[in-house]
C-alpha cells in the first residue's frame, strides 16, 4: 500500500511531472508532430543519449509522451504527445512566449542573449 501524496498547490503537481531541465524542452519540441530520438537528440543540445532516454521513459511511464515502435528493419521508433500530454499544449506554448519576452526584456536591457529559435520557427501559436 503506498502513501498518499499531498500537495501544497497545484504547481507541484504539474512540477513533479514536467519539471526540471530537460522534459519541458522534449515535450515543447513534441508539439507538433512525432519525432524519432535521434532527431530530438539534434534539436537539443547538451542532453546525454542517456539523458534524452530516461526522460522520455519518465513522461511514457507519465502518460505524457506514446511510444511508438515500427517492425521495419532497420528499426525505428517515434515519441509523440498523447491525448493527455496533448493537454499541456496551452502551457507549453505560454512558457514559450513567456521565455521570448524575457529574451527580448534582457537584451533591451543591454544583457548579451539570444534567441536560437523564435515561436515562427518552432510553429508556436501566437
């Protein structure tokens, strides 16, 4: 039998499940369509093999991310949001405008940062 789980706010809830370094990053880059996880690999930089891995296993075993496995040789594999991870889009999308607006407020502050991606890039619906 396991314990109850209490949480103070809501935010910790949603942290629990998507917070940290990399899972916002993967699941903003899971969007719109499913990648394979050499391509997330590419559009993330500085996130191990290992790394990439084991949060994708996390957000699967969440039920945030689907797993999809193909019988072809050679083989390959695709994550993608599923209904319910399909249910952050709102967040994820707010998140992203929030970071560009601070991107811009730093760099009218004189703070040298950029933006290597902007939402028309990356097909945010702004």
């Amino acid at each position: 039998m396991s314990d109850k789980v209490a949480y103070n706010i809501g935010v910790e809830a949603t942290m629990e499940v998507i917070g940290g370094k990399w899972k916002p990053i993967i699941l903003c880059n899971l969007r719109d369509h499913a990648m394979r996880p050499s391509d997330l690999k590419r559009q993330i930089p500085g996130i191990s093999q290992k790394m990439l891995t084991q949060q994708l296993r996390e957000l699967e075993a969440d039920h945030i991310v689907n797993r999809t496995s193909y019988n072809e040789v050679p083989p390959r594999v695709e994550y993608s949001l599923d209904q319910y991870g399909q249910t952050l889009s709102i967040l994820l999308d707010e998140i992203c405008r929030w970071g560009e607006m601070h991107v811009a407020t730093l760099q009218s502050q004189g703070v040298p940062v950029s933006l290597r991606h902007d939402s028309s890039a990356t097909g945010l619906k702004i």
